[in-house]
C-alpha cells in the first residue's frame, strides 16, 4: 500500500511511504510477517510549487527526483544562489525561477545547457541574479569606474609637477643670465603666482598648503 505525505506548510519535502510486507523477493525480511516502512522521495514528472510562499533556499533534495522534467519555483521569496545540482539533473527539461530574491551568478553548465536548447530557464524578476557573462562586465565597469578618476588624478598631478619643475630650472636659467642669485626667495613669489594663474584655486590652495606657502 502506498501513501502520500505532505510535510510542513511551505516545505519541498514530500514523500512517498511504502509499507513493503515481509517476503523473501522484496528482501526486507526481518522475522516472520515483520512490516518494514520505507520512506522514499516521490519522482514527479511535474512539480509546480508557483505562488506557494516558499522561502529559504533551494534544497538540494529536489536532485532526487530523477524523474523530474519541469521545475516551477516562480513567484516565492526563495533566496541565495542557484544550485549547481539543477543542472545535473538529466532528466528537466524546463526551470522557472522567476519572481524571487535570488542573487549570485548562474552556473556555467546550467546556462551551457540553456545555449545548446537541452533545457529551459528562466530567472526574470531577481534583481541580484546574473549570468556568469553579465557578472563578468559588471566587475569589469565597477573597476573601470575606479581607476578612470583615480588615473585622471595622477595625470593631473604629474602635469602640474612637470610643469612647476620646468618653470623653475627656466627661471633659473634666466636669473643666471641676468647675473642674479638662482636660489632667491624671488622665485618663491613667482611660483605661487604662477600657481595661482595656472591652476584651479581649489587644487593652488592644496598645492600652497604642501609648500608650506
């Protein structure tokens, strides 16, 4: 006699119980007209579980239903990642996990699988969810996002040295020339004059502030 149970309210857990009598060709024989209950998991064909306030995270225990061909998980509050397990699953043909909070990256065999038409997915509605492509060129523009201003910065800075260290051996040339001493406090005054002109007051200020002007 086989019996369906259902677990909790909200659990994947459903199981099918075979009460298996004590013959010697089912071989659970444990002492004459001994029963012996076996609990094993239930292969659906079909498991739409859609709308069914399931939370948490997706349970590895759906692997056991080898036969299982459509997987709806769609429209619940399940969290973490997509499992790996999903995609090793040779029988599923359809996956639908749209609607819920899930985040990380696909896995790559499961996504394989999508390209090459052996399974359907789909993910729609998961805000932190993204295939390992899209993952990829989102850490490659939060990065280019961080060294473009921070590259921007040290160009600037170096033209701006480059530019005070050439004036400076150019005014020194000059006062040479001119029979002047090189190392006046003369040219302390010209440089912060061309600081100021040269330069946003804001970055002259910092720069005076450095020099100690």
């Amino acid at each position: 006699m086989n019996t369906t149970y259902l677990t909790r309210q909200g659990s994947l857990q459903t199981f099918i119980r075979a009460d298996v009598g004590a013959t010697v060709n089912q071989g659970y024989r444990y002492g004459i007209d001994v029963f012996d209950r076996v609990w094993t998991p239930y292969n659906f064909g079909n498991w739409n579980l859609s709308a069914t306030g399931l939370t948490g995270e997706i349970l590895e225990l759906i692997s056991d239903l080898t036969s299982l061909e459509v997987l709806d998980l769609s429209n619940n509050s399940l969290t973490g990642s997509v499992p790996e397990f999903l995609a090793n699953m040779e029988t599923l043909k359809l996956i639908n996990l749209s609607g819920n909070e899930l985040n990380g990256s696909i896995p790559a065999t499961l996504l394989d699988k999508e390209r090459r038409g052996s399974i359907t997915l789909s993910i729609e509605g998961n805000a932190g969810l993204c295939s390992s492509a899209s993952c990829a060129t989102t850490k490659k523009k939060k990065k280019n996002t961080v060294i473009a201003p921070v590259a921007a910065s040290l160009v600037s800075v170096f033209l701006i040295g480059a530019g005070i260290v050439t004036f400076l051996i150019l005014k020194r040339k000059k006062r040479s020339k001119l029979g002047l001493n090189p190392n006046s406090g003369t040219d302390h005054n010209i440089l912060k004059e061309y600081l100021l002109c040269k330069v946003s007051p804001e970055l002259s200020g910092r720069i005076q502030k450095l020099l100690y002007f």
